[in-house]
C-alpha cells in the first residue's frame, strides 16, 4: 500500500533522479544534458519543497509515495495558473526499480480523488505515451497540442455531482 508525504529536503536527491531520469527518456521539456536547465530543473524543485511555489510563483507542492520506507514515486502538483483555476499535474515519476508495478495509476487515483471538485490539466511529452493512455483511461480528455506536447483536461464534479457519501471538503 502507497503511503504518502509531503517532500521535504530530504527527498531533493530523490526527485532530482527522478526528474532526470524521465527528461532522459524524453518525459520532461528539459534537456538532462544541458547543465543550466538541470540547474534551473534543480531551483525548481527547491522551491516547491522550501516555498510550495514554482519559480513563476505558482501554488505548488511535491508528494513522495513510499511502500514499506522505500520512496517509489513522486507527484507534483501545481495551480494551473489559468483565470477558471484548476490544477496542473506539473510532474509524475515513479522511480526507474518500480516502474511496470502500477504505482503510477495508484498515484495518479488518489491524486484525482483529491481533487475530485477541481478541474485537473495535464501535458504529455511523445514519449510519455503510456502515461497519455493512463491518462485517458482516469478519464482525461485530449484538448489541443502545444507543440509536440499533448494538452489533457478532466473536468472536476460539483459537489451537486456527487453522492452525499462522496463529498469530500479540503
């Protein structure tokens, strides 16, 4: 079972592995390669863990996922930074030994049951084409290319949506 935690400095080198383990692979907008983009890639995080805000100044915050102590995956979560509100899944990662278990759509499951209420963005590299098809299966719908990058959106439920039993106030 997937305990979870907010990310304290301690995980830095945690989801700096992480990170640059999927912009590797092609999941990320940074190049791992280019030094000042890790480094930028680095101030990033570090402000989402010291101020919960990203360097544009965005809410944000980093959740580490862990089974039995051992840190699998890591979620960030920001405003979407848009005049309707919402929420950007800015960063999803499970770690490299754990991927192909699940964790992702578990993460991703109890995020969304969060933020039932709440619109819910996401983007999706090419090679991200796994998470794009979880994506959709959680009910994500494609809404318009920024690039190569595809634009994802799940509308959140009025509360009017809900059954009573599954109203959930944060």
């Amino acid at each position: 079972m997937l305990e979870q935690q907010i990310a304290t400095s301690g995980d830095m080198g945690f989801i700096a592995s992480c990170l640059l383990y999927g912009a590797r692979k092609g999941h990320y907008s940074f190049n791992a390669s280019n030094d000042q983009l890790v480094r930028f890639m680095q101030q990033e995080v570090r402000s989402i863990i010291t101020q919960q805000n990203l360097l544009d100044k965005r809410h944000a915050h980093a959740l580490i996922y862990r089974v039995k102590s051992k840190r699998v995956a890591l979620l960030i979560v920001a405003d979407a930074g848009l005049p309707s509100g919402g929420i950007e899944i800015y960063a999803l990662s499970v770690a490299q030994k754990f991927q192909g278990l699940g964790y992702a759509r578990q993460v991703l499951e109890s995020a969304l049951g969060h933020y039932i209420q709440q619109d819910v963005y996401a983007r999706c590299a090419p090679a991200s084409y796994k998470m794009l098809a979880l994506l959709l299966k959680l009910g994500f719908e494609k809404q318009a290319c920024d690039g190569e990058y595809q634009l994802l959106f799940r509308g959140g439920l009025s509360s009017a949506d809900l059954p009573v039993s599954s109203c959930i106030n944060y």
